[in-house]
C-alpha cells in the first residue's frame, strides 16, 4: 500500500526539468466542435513574471487559463510547465472568478484552504498535523487566521479573494493563474491583491492574471499579454498597448475597455 | 405507549420499520450530495429508468423480490452510466437528454407491466413501494448495498467535497475525477435500488432530497449536514410507518409526507433562518 501511494505521488507530481521555462506554449490551437477558441499562441514565462492578460469577452482568456492548467488538451501545439505536460503537475493553481463560486456551500475558509493539500495527500488518507500546520501558515500569510471558521458565504469580496490564494499557496502552487481577480473589488481591496501579487513574486510563484482593466494591468503588471483569440502582443505594457494593437483586438476606436 | 408498542407485535412492521431506517440513513447521507451537486432531476429519473429493468425480471421470474433487486440494480447502473455518457459527449443539452432517456424508460417498463395480469396492484408496488412486504433477506440486501453507499462516502469523503465544491480544483490537484463522478452515479443508482421497496419509482427523489433541503437549512457544515439529514430521513421513515399503520394510509406516501412536513416546519421555523422569522421582521419594521 505505501509502495504504490509513493509511486502514484511521484507519477503526479512530476520533478521540475532544470534550466526549463515554467511556461512555454508553442503553437497552441484550441478548438470547440468547429469553433476556433485560440489559434497560433506562442510565449514562455521566467520564474517569478507577473503577467496580466487582457482581452475583450470571448478573446478565450479562460480557455487559455485552462489548457495551461491541463483541464484543457490544445487541438495543436504543445504546452510545457517546467519542461512537462500540464497534467503531469499539481503545482498549477486556478484561481477562478468570484462569481463562479458557489458561496452557500457548507463548508468554511480552514475547510476551503485544507482543499489546497488534498493533491498531495493521496486517495483514502486524511489530513494530518504537517497539512494543518500548512494551511494555518498560509491563512496567516494572506492574513485571514481570524476567519478560519467563517462561512465562506459571510466574507466581504476582497477576503474571498484572499482565501482562494491561500488555498492556491496551500497547494504549493509555483504556477497560479487568477481569473479576473480584481472584478467587483473596492479600490482597498484591489490594493490589498496587488500587494499579495507582491509577495508572491517574492516566493518565487509565477502568476498570470486575467483583467479587464486596462489601466491597471499597465500600472502593475510589468508584462501584458493581449489577447483576442490569437496573441496580438507580448511585452512591456508600452510596447503592447498601441492604439494599432488595441484596435486589433478591441476593434476601433482604439483604447476603449471592451 | 400501546401506540408505539403494538405494531412491534407483527413481524413484518419490525422488519418495515428496520429498512425504513437504513433507507432513510442511506438517503439522508447521499442527498446531501444530491442537493448540494443540483442533481435531483437526475436522481428523479434515474428511478423512474430502473421500470423496465424490473419489469423484466417480474415477467422472466414472476414476483420474487429476492431477484427483482438484482434486475433493478443492473438495470439503474447501467442507466447511470449511460446517463452520465451522454451528457459528457453531448450535443442535447444534459436535461432534455435525461427527460428524454428517462419518460423512454418509464414509458417502456408501465407497458411491460402492463402485459401481466395481476397489472394494477404489482405496477403499484413498484411506482409506490411495499415497505410490509420486505423480507428478512431484503433486509440484508438493504443493510449490505446500504453500507457500501456509506464507506464509499467515508472513504472518499475528501475527494467528493472537493469535486463538488470546486470541479476545476480537482481536476487541477489531478484527482481521479471521472472515476469519482462515475462513482457518485453508481452510489445514486444503488441507493435508489435499495429504497425501492420502501418508497417505490415515482416518490424516491424525496428520500434523496427533501431530508438533506431540510437539514442545509439547519447547519453550515458538510459533516453535521450529513449527519442531520440522516437522522430526520430514518425518523420519518419511523413516524411515516407508524401514521401508516395507524390511519391506513399507504406507507411509502406517508414516509414522504412527514418528510415534506419537516421541511416545511423547518424551513418556516429554521432559527435564525426561518421564514416565519423573516416576514415577522419585515412585518415589525412596517408596522413602526
């Protein structure tokens, strides 16, 4: 028994290639029926980059997020986190919208952020001290320890935000990929994010943030990914956001947040 | 007292009374899932699919209840399956693909039955249940299927509350996650067999859902929420069989009438949650 939970672990949890990008996508094509979602999207991540993709509704943002995360498999092209198939990783974090999220669920922010370790557990085994001791340090990091028995209903916008990341960290995730995080947020608590975002390139994980805003991924993310269908930019937030680039993926006139 | 002690004098209501309490166990702990997943409509007609599964058996074996189990078991299994196939690859949308499979079933089990000649009284056992009728080794078929729904539950109690919660997080924690939906749906199909007898084809979906609504409205914890469920499914299976005997009123109808009136009562009555306590509010706030 604890021969075959050892390998199931290792078949899950796959070593890191050294000197590999965390991300690399080459020539991804993803494809519904015979509806294109994304086509010819190419681009590799640095340890610890803060990415922000925008795009207009429809630019297949979250078909993106979900084939990086492997719950998706491209029709064409290849994706590699640190030189392996998504699914061959459980240090790949999604981190969805808010809205999608079904807040009456009886469950409360200990039980959410526990969820984070249930990867690494192994079927039929409960989670012991070592796990508990993870997700008290990683509510303490997102400052939420005084809300680990709240019902996940009764939090504001910004701490469900919270707890979502600390379940991410809870799941030692190196890759996390957010979904409009900031949406529905007061400014405070979009500030508060940033910040997370901070510190979490500090640790050294590598994050991808979908946003609608345009502003804000310019002032705070130091590389952008325009997106509308297929990549119509990557770089610099100057060097992305040109009023021709712009009007390629919003369509004219130019500059306004679609 | 002699209310309570002289239907334990019959034999028969003993062993009404003991499926009566494992099948509202049974239920109560999987319809939370069964709620908290949205899946009544599917626990629905996956009971009323098993017709015609059992309708074979009763015209291959006549009415042996020891075989019809089996019929019904294979038969809701394979139906869960199948339901479960085609709404991953499909082009219908999942519940006009459900409604269509299951109205095709129960359509094709009526008219099987109804080519017997004892038609009216065994169609109604089926669609209606016979919890009098269950025998000491439909006990232990109850009590044996009945428990392996449960350490299903135990075992893979972390992976279903993940599953549930959150889809997209297991499948990105890589869990195992067709085999355990697959798994949900047979614990459904099983569970649906096993309370057969005692609430039939067509009231069922109460025992899965109307238990586990009624107490989602008393608890905010998955664990509690499992365990009240429990209690309120057996203790209306009790209260039910017992107004069943007393006032003549067929048994399974009853066990799901005092099911529908505890929900009604907590619901109206839930602390803090209530209704009553609502309108009582907004009515005080008017009246000032």
């Amino acid at each position: 028994m604890m021969e075959f939970k050892r390998m199931r672990r290792h078949h899950t949890h796959t070593l890191h290639e050294p000197d590999s990008a965390v991300l690399a996508l080459s020539g991804v094509r993803v494809q519904y029926e015979a509806q294109v979602a994304l086509e010819g999207i190419s681009f590799q991540l640095e340890a610890g980059d803060r990415v922000a993709v925008v795009g207009p509704n429809g630019a297949g943002k979250s078909t993106l997020f979900k084939a990086i995360a492997g719950i998706l498999t491209p029709t064409q092209g290849q994706i590699n986190v640190y030189g392996h198939r998504p699914r061959k990783h459980v240090c790949i974090a999604y981190v969805p919208q808010r809205s999608q999220v079904d807040w009456t669920f009886p469950v409360n922010v200990a039980d959410v952020v526990m969820m984070g370790r249930i990867g690494q557990l192994g079927m039929l085994r409960r989670p012991g001290k070592k796990d508990r001791n993870i997700v008290r340090a990683c509510m303490e990091t997102l400052h939420i320890e005084h809300l680990a028995r709240r019902q996940i209903g009764a939090l504001s916008g910004g701490q469900q935000q919270r707890m979502a990341i600390a379940r991410a960290l809870a799941q030692q995730a190196e890759l996390m990929l957010m979904d409009e995080p900031l949406t529905g947020l007061d400014v405070n608590s979009q500030k508060d994010i940033l910040e997370i975002l901070g510190m979490l390139r500090g640790r050294g994980v590598t994050t991808i943030v979908a946003l609608h805003d345009l502003d804000l991924a310019a002032r705070h993310f130091d590389k952008v990914l325009l997106l509308n269908k297929r990549l119509l930019g990557f770089g610099k937030p100057d060097e992305v956001f040109t009023a021709k680039q712009l009007a390629a993926a919003y369509g004219a006139p130019a500059g306004e947040d679609g | 007292m002699q209310w309570l002690l002289e239907p334990l004098q019959f034999s028969f209501m003993v062993r009404a009374l003991g499926a009566a309490v494992l099948v509202g166990v049974v239920c109560g702990v999987l319809g939370v899932y069964v709620v908290l997943r949205g899946m009544a409509f599917f626990g629905s007609a996956l009971s009323h699919s098993v017709l015609p599964g059992i309708a074979l058996g009763y015209l291959v074996s006549g009415a042996s209840r020891g075989e019809l189990f089996w019929w019904g078991l294979g038969t809701g299994v394979l139906t869960a399956l199948g339901i479960g196939a085609i709404s991953r690859g499909s082009q219908v949308k999942e519940d006009t693909a459900i409604g269509i499979v299951f109205a095709g079933m129960f359509a094709l089990g009526i008219a099987m039955i109804s080519t017997a000649r004892s038609y009216a009284v065994d169609l109604t056992n089926f669609l209606f249940g016979n919890v009098l009728g269950v025998s000491q080794a439909n006990l232990w078929l109850i009590a044996a299927f009945g428990g392996a729904v449960l350490l299903c539950i135990v075992l893979f109690y972390k992976e279903f509350l993940v599953l549930s919660f959150d889809a997209i997080l297991a499948q990105t924690l890589r869990l195992p996650t067709r085999f355990l939906d697959n798994l949900m749906l047979v614990m459904i199909a099983v569970t649906i067999i096993v309370s057969l007898q005692t609430v039939g084809v067509a009231l069922m979906v109460a025992m899965l859902v109307t238990p586990a609504a009624s107490a989602s409205l008393l608890t905010r914890r998955l664990p509690l929420m499992m365990a009240l469920s429990a209690l309120i499914g057996a203790l209306s299976g009790v209260a039910g069989l017992y107004l069943s005997y007393h006032l003549s009123v067929a048994s399974g109808a009853a066990i799901v009438l005092v099911c529908t009136g505890v929900f009604l009562f907590v619901f109206l009555f839930a602390p803090g949650r209530g209704r009553a306590w609502v309108w009582l509010r907004v009515f005080r706030r008017s009246s000032h």
